[in-house]
C-alpha cells in the first residue's frame, strides 16, 4: 500500500463518534478519528514499513502519526530523529505511543530517558517519566539504587510540574513500585509523602490512581501469579 492508499484508507476508517472522544482527550484538529483497533489491523498488514513511517510522520495527522510509531523500525531511529519527532508532538496519548511503540524498543531508551526527565516541557517531561515507568517495568539489569534516586526527584517535584508531566511521574511511581518488594516499600513511602495528585484530565471520565493503593494491588497479583 502506497503513501496516498494509507492516507485514503485512514480517512475512510475515522468516524464522527471518534473524533468527538479523541478531542475530549486533546487530540487537536488534524486527524480522522480512527480507532486503534483499525490501527492495529494496519500494523499487522504492513510489519514495519520504516520510510512509509516517515511519510506518515511529516503529515502531522495525529491518526497518521499513531500509524507511524507502529510500523517504524526502532533500529533506524537515531537520538535527534528521536527528539525531532518527540518535538511535533502536543498530545499526551500520542507521546505515549510513540514512547511505548518507538523509544523503549530502541538503543537509546536509557539516555533519552535520564535527558527527557529533567525537561519542564510538559510533553517532553512525560515522555521521560512514560519511558522511565517502561524502563522500570523489565526485568532487565537496573539496579534499586538507579530507581530509588528517580522516586526522590518525584517527591521534590511531582506537584511543581506540568499537568500531563505529573501524570506520567504518578504512573512511574507506580511502575517503579511494582518491580520488586524493596522498591515497592520505598515506592509506597514516597506516595504516601508525596500525598494526593491532582491532574487535570478534561472532559474525559480518566481518573488519576492512588499510587499506594494502585501498588499494594498489583503487588498482591504478582505474588499471586508467581505461587501459581
């Protein structure tokens, strides 16, 4: 399928009922209001499809771009690719997306992660505390001692920070608590400290989690899982 085939099939999948929720969640004017499961349906016709991705990428078209961050190939992105496509984005479902799908399968999810923390751009902050809760959710070699001084920067910093930004440090948090029992105690130290967050989610029925509650639960679940 061609550039202008996948922007012609894209138009025909959106519907008005979408485009009224995804604009309820932030999702600007350019986009069609396809579902994600008609996306899904085109990730698994194309694979990964690298220069269409691109192509789809420059169009700005939210639909379009969400396509994008899941046929791209994340061994062809390069750290300013990385930061130059996290620049065109102002919607928190398509950074999340493009961190889940693009950054954390790449070579550089670890330094982008400890750069885009550390930014008071609310969409570049949530992409670092998004990839930072993917980060703390593999069971890969980072020691407690890497995430335990990322619990303290959300403790000095969660209720100073920008809207979406807060919400994505609430959720590493979270992440970080669920990956073993000594970071789930320290994890639920911090939220009890840090107290209630408040997000703003618009006019959308989302609700932010109680980080203590939210551990203590899929902790449980894991332990339960594991005897099983």
């Amino acid at each position: 399928m061609t550039y202008q085939q996948t922007m012609a099939t894209l138009r025909k999948l959106g519907t008005v009922q979408n485009i009224k929720v995804y604009k309820r969640h932030g999702a600007g004017d350019n986009f069609f209001g396809v579902s994600f499961a008609n996306l899904n349906k085109l990730k698994k016709k194309f694979k990964i499809d690298h220069d269409l991705a691109l192509q789809l990428w420059k169009t700005g078209n939210t639909d379009a771009q969400t396509l994008a961050t899941m046929i791209a190939d994340p061994e062809r992105m390069s750290e300013p690719a990385l930061d130059k496509w996290l620049k065109d984005i102002h919607y928190y479902l398509l950074v999340d997306v493009f961190v889940g799908n693009v950054v954390s399968k790449s070579k550089f999810a670890k330094s982008r992660m400890e750069l885009w923390t550390k930014s008071e751009d609310e969409w570049v902050g949530r992409a670092g505390w998004h990839l930072l809760a993917q980060l703390a959710m593999r069971g890969d070699s980072l020691g407690d001692s890497y995430f335990e001084k990322y619990l303290e920067s959300v403790k000095r910093n969660i209720h100073q920070s920008k809207n979406r930004t807060k919400d994505a440090m609430n959720n590493a948090l979270i992440a970080i608590g669920i990956r073993n029992a000594t970071l789930e105690k320290k994890a639920i130290e911090a939220a009890n400290l840090i107290g209630k967050v408040n997000v703003d989610h618009g006019e959308t029925g989302c609700k932010t989690p109680d980080a203590a509650a939210y551990i203590k639960k899929a902790r449980a679940r894991k332990k339960s899982q594991t005897k099983n």
